[in-house]
C-alpha cells in the first residue's frame, strides 16, 4: 500500500507549485493571482471545462472520463485562501507579503487537487464526470456558499463530494475520518451595553455599562455550564471588549464580541435564544439597554454515513487499513465545506501532516512530503467511486 507510481514524474513541479503559493498568500476573495494560476493549470492539463468566477473568484474544472454510462459526477474540492498573520516558520519559500501567510496548508490542499486533476485528465480511466472545485474564503468569508449561490450545483449536478483538510502531527501516510458531526458550528456574536455617560467624579448620576457588562461576561461564561446538556458539545467565547476613550469619562456604550461553537443545530438555537434572554434581562435589571445581534457564519460539518465509509475505502487503499483512522474527534473548528456537505452527500477527510506548528500558528508550515498521498487519495477515490465497465 503506498502512493501511486504516476505521481513520481509530477512531485517536483508540484512541490515547487506549492511554495509558490505559500510565497504569494491571499486573503478570501482576493485570491486572484491563486484563481488564476490553477486556472492556467486546468487549461493546459485538458481539462473540458475550467470556468473561472464562480462564487467571485472561485474557479471549476469539468473532467470527464473515457465513459459515460453511470452519469454520475462527482465533487472534488480544495480551498484557496491564506490567512492574515505574520510568518514566522522561516522557510526558504516564507510568505512574501507582509501580514499574510498559508497558515492553514489551503496551498497544499490547492495543490493536491491540481495533481490529481492532471492525472484524471491524462488518464481519463473512470466511467463518469469529476468536478474539481477550487474555493476561495473559506477563512470567514463562507466562500463555499457563495459558489453555491453563484449556481455551482445547479450548472454541474453532483451525486457526491468531498473535501480533505491537513492534520497537524498526524503522520504523513495516515489518515482520519469520522462519520456525523466533525467540525462545529461558527456564529458570531456582538454585543451592545448601552447606558448613560458622564464624568467619572459622578456616577451616581449616569447608568454605567461597564459593570453590567461585567456581569454579563460572568453570566455568559455560566451558560453551557448550567444551560446545556453535559453530553452536549458547545463553546461561547467573548474575546473583545470596548469602551470610551478617555480615563475620566463614564462611556455611554460598551461593545462586546464573541464566538459560539455548537455540534448540534438544536444546541445553536438554544444558545441564541439563551443569549438574547441574558443580554436584555441582564441589562435592563440595571437600568441599561442591551442588544444581541448573532450572526450564523458556518453550519455544523455533517459527514454522511456512506460517504465517510467511500472517503475512508479510499484511504484504506492508498495508505493500507492500519494508518486510517474512523474514529477521528470532533472538532469545535468550523469549516465552510459544511455548506456543500448539505447540498450533496459526501464527507471530508483528514490526512496527517506529521509533526508541525499547530493550524493557524504563525510557525506552520505544509509538508510537502503529503502531496503525493493526498494526490493518491483523490484518484483512488475517483476510480473507486466512478469505475470503468
């Protein structure tokens, strides 16, 4: 069980693609240079179709294969953006751009999915069509839901997809799946405290905000503790705080933002409406106003039963069933991919990255020695999935 021989020829250009990615990083949607250089790609493999703009600057490779018959398609997706921190892994290939670095390896799973489009296209050995699907934003900017808005689905119909995401300190050769909720949900939360202002030597005559927010924040933290189901997974996080400008002055408002995670959609709803009783019972008891807007970024990722058994037979060949794992935990990230995964069946795998900078860590860096099993992963799953007669 290992690698298949074809990636061999194509590793060093592969490799060498992928640190030029991680030279010129771009954030959500301004991942023009990215689009358009797997675009270039796409074309000079032979792809059918490469259509550029989808979701803004998402980009879609049709490939069909030597037959027909099943008329089945299925999904392939990779994500395209970096993230806004500074690097500090001091590779020979580091970001180029001050304040923005690959620091989620969305360079090599770009990459992985060009590699595997080049040997489909060569090759064309399955019975159906692979859609390669190259998204920007999936780092806040929901960029999975606006291809899907932009019509991705409805202009090429899939009956499955799938996504695969690098795993720090997981050995390179293994891999990890697991079947139902893997990845949370995200929301985002923004909290108002409004009271009256006024100057510091009288506060007797104002309603400040700091200490009602200051009580919220105490009630928020107790809030999964005491309002959701130990067996439950949910996080609530504030992690900003602001008010006034000045030492003297009691502030007229205070802002505060946060995070919540959840697992369960029943879980989300309960904590929103939790939320909304708290900042407004809260304030209003001490004089004040208060209001919650909460914004729903990311649903819980959900991989489907039978196509996290498809993702993982898929694994068992290329890497052997002893480095494939079906009972990864679940994760209180969030990932954008969950959008397709409600669109169209399907399940998004691990594969390890050996020992490295945890995710988003300005010392990460992708291992290029995974390019060629995930190159492997994608190919096996397509000839499994869509086999010739």
């Amino acid at each position: 069980m290992a690698v298949e021989n074809w990636v061999a020829k194509d590793i060093e250009a592969l490799t060498e693609f992928r640190r030029d990615l991680h030279r010129n990083p771009e954030l959500l949607y301004d991942v023009h240079r990215t689009a358009a250089s797997v675009a270039a790609r796409l074309r000079s493999y032979g792809c059918d179709e490469v259509v550029e703009g989808i979701g803004k600057t998402g980009v879609v490779g049709v490939i069909n294969g030597q037959s027909s018959t099943s008329g089945r398609t299925i999904g392939l997706r990779a994500d395209m953006d970096a993230l806004p921190i500074e690097e500090e892994t001091g590779v020979a290939w580091s970001s180029t751009v001050a304040g923005k670095m690959h620091a989620c390896g969305h360079d090599g799973h770009t990459t992985m999915l060009l590699g595997a489009a080049k040997h489909l296209a060569e090759s064309r050995a399955f019975d159906g069509c692979v859609l390669v699907i190259f998204q920007p934003a999936e780092e806040g900017g929901a960029g999975a839901q606006a291809m899907i808005e932009d019509g991705m689905f409805s202009r090429w119909p899939c009956d499955e997809v799938y996504g695969m995401h690098n795993r720090p300190n997981l050995p390179v050769g293994e891999f990890t799946i697991n079947e139902g909720p893997i990845m949370a949900s995200v929301d985002e939360v923004r909290i108002r405290v409004t009271g009256l202002g006024g100057h510091a030597a009288m506060p007797h005559s104002t309603v400040d905000p700091l200490p009602i927010a200051a009580a919220l924040i105490q009630a928020v933290q107790g809030l999964t503790a005491r309002s959701v189901d130990p067996m439950d997974n949910a996080v609530v996080s504030l992690c900003t705080i602001h008010a006034g400008d000045a030492f003297n002055v009691i502030p007229q408002e205070v802002e505060i933002t946060g995070t919540v995670r959840t697992l369960r959609e029943e879980v989300r709803n309960h904590i929103e409406q939790r939320l909304r009783i708290l900042v407004e019972q809260t304030c209003a008891a001490q004089g004040a106003k208060g209001h919650l807007e909460y914004i729903r970024m990311y649903p819980v990722t959900v991989n489907d039963p039978e196509g996290t058994a498809r993702a993982a037979r898929a694994a068992q060949e290329v890497a052997g069933d002893n480095n494939v794992s079906l009972n990864m935990p679940a994760s209180m990230g969030g990932e954008d991919f969950s959008f397709m995964l409600n669109e169209v069946p399907g399940a998004m795998i691990n594969i390890g990255n050996g020992p490295s900078a945890g995710l988003h860590h300005p010392a990460y860096d992708f291992n290029d020695d995974v390019i060629a099993w995930g190159c492997s992963f994608w190919t096996t799953l397509v000839r499994q999935r869509l086999p010739l007669a």
